[in-house]
C-alpha cells in the first residue's frame, strides 16, 4: 500500500483490491503493509471499512500491519482499532492467518 | 535563523481536489520557516485536506465552477486557517461522533472528528459555510479563564 490519499490514488486502490476480493473462491486472506504509508485520510480509512466489509462477506480475512506510530494514532482515536485486526509486523499477521 | 514574521494571506482556489496540493504546499512552507514540529505538520496536514476536501465535497457539491477561499496565519506560536466555501452550509453540531453506534462501520464521517482531534480550536460560523481551524505550537492552558 504507498502512501497515497488523493481522489486518483483512493480509486486506484481500489480497483485493485476490490476486483481480487471478488474474484477469490473461499473467501481471501489480504494483509495489507503499511510500511511505507506515512500519511492517511478520512477517506483512506472510509476505503478500509469497505474492503473489510466485502472482504468479511465473501467469508475472508483482512490483517493489517506495520504501522507507523502517527498512522496507528488516527486508528485508535477513530475507534477503528476495534474494526480492524492490526498486527506489529507482517510475519506476526501470516502467522495468524495460517 | 529567525522566525519568518506573520502575515495574513488569503487565496482563492477552484473547487476541486487537487487544488489543496497548492494550497498544503504554501501552508506548509510557512510551517517550516516558523519551525514548527513534525506533529504539527501531521496534525495540519491531516486537518487541512480534511477541511478542503469537506468544502469541495460537501460544500460545492463538486460543482468546479465555485471556488473555495483559504485565509492564514502562521507565526511563530500558531497556525490558524480559514476554509470558505459556496455552499448552503451545516450544523456541525449534528455530525454524529464516528466512534459511536454503527459510526466504527461506516465509510464516512471521520473528517469533522480528526480535525477536532488534531487542532486545538475548530470554530464554524453561524452560516456553517467557513471552518477556522488553529493549532498552537505549545498548548495553552484552556483551563485558565
């Protein structure tokens, strides 16, 4: 995931991982790196909450890891550390999908 | 290196997303002449697109032939900002709080929660159509009447 949050970049996004969601037989198993996002946005996170909710409705996983302290702050004054799973690192989130 | 010294400016951009680059650019170049710490850029960073994106969004309609006004102010204590746009304007006090009911599951509504979160005063007027936001480089003691 780079670092990204104009109207351009958020559907770019977004059709990326959408179309994969859909196209996954059994439900996929997605972790998304945010090892090189230094920056978010309400309508990043908005983005987030609808890959997660289609994602859990085709019976899949979604992890979230690496997290910048700054980055992880908006989670967590947004509540969205209840929503989402969000690990230290991306070995930590594999383990708990395998 | 002496802080740069304070003076209002204003702008007036066309209503559409890409005119905050502009915008965040200039306002954050005044950040630095004033040394401003990597919190504030954060916090005005964040705080600033929210606001212009809400007025192109929410307040134009994403309608390009309006525009949105940026006043500011950036010295060597705070950084206030102004966001001005066309529209019929808000009550921002009937914005419910993301993080409550269904809020946490909903894409949208988050916008108005961080800019409260990262400035330290967020002040509408009465129309609802312009956004004052400031944010102090030590905190003042809002406590103290």
């Amino acid at each position: 995931m780079k670092e990204s949050s104009n109207k351009k970049d958020i559907q770019s996004l977004q059709d990326s991982i959408l179309p994969m969601i859909e196209s996954a037989s059994g439900g996929i198993k997605l972790i998304l790196d945010f090892g090189n996002v230094q920056y978010l946005s309400s309508a990043i996170l908005g983005l987030l909450i609808r890959i997660s909710k289609r994602i859990y409705e085709n019976d899949g996983l979604l992890r979230l890891c690496n997290i910048n302290p700054k980055i992880y702050e908006i989670f967590k004054i947004t509540l969205l550390t209840k929503t989402f799973d969000i690990y230290k690192d991306i070995e930590s989130a594999a383990d708990d999908l395998s | 290196m002496t802080p740069e010294a304070s003076s209002n400016c204003s702008i007036v951009v066309e209503s559409k997303p890409s005119a905050r680059v502009e915008v965040c650019q200039q306002i954050m170049a005044k950040l630095e002449a004033n040394h401003f710490g990597k919190d504030d850029f954060f916090a005005v960073h964040l705080t600033l697109e929210e606001a212009f994106l809400n007025a192109v969004k929410h307040g134009n309609k994403m309608d390009p032939t309006k525009k949105v006004k940026v006043e500011y102010l950036v010295d060597s204590e705070k950084v206030d900002i102004s966001i001005t746009d066309e529209g019929n304007g808000f009550d921002p006090d009937a914005v419910a709080d993301p993080r409550f009911g269904d809020g946490p599951f909903k894409p949208g509504g988050r916008g108005l929660f961080l800019m409260n979160m990262y400035m330290d005063i967020v002040e509408y007027n009465e129309r609802g159509n312009s956004v004052r936001m400031i944010r102090y480089k030590e905190k003042p003691d809002f406590t103290k009447v």
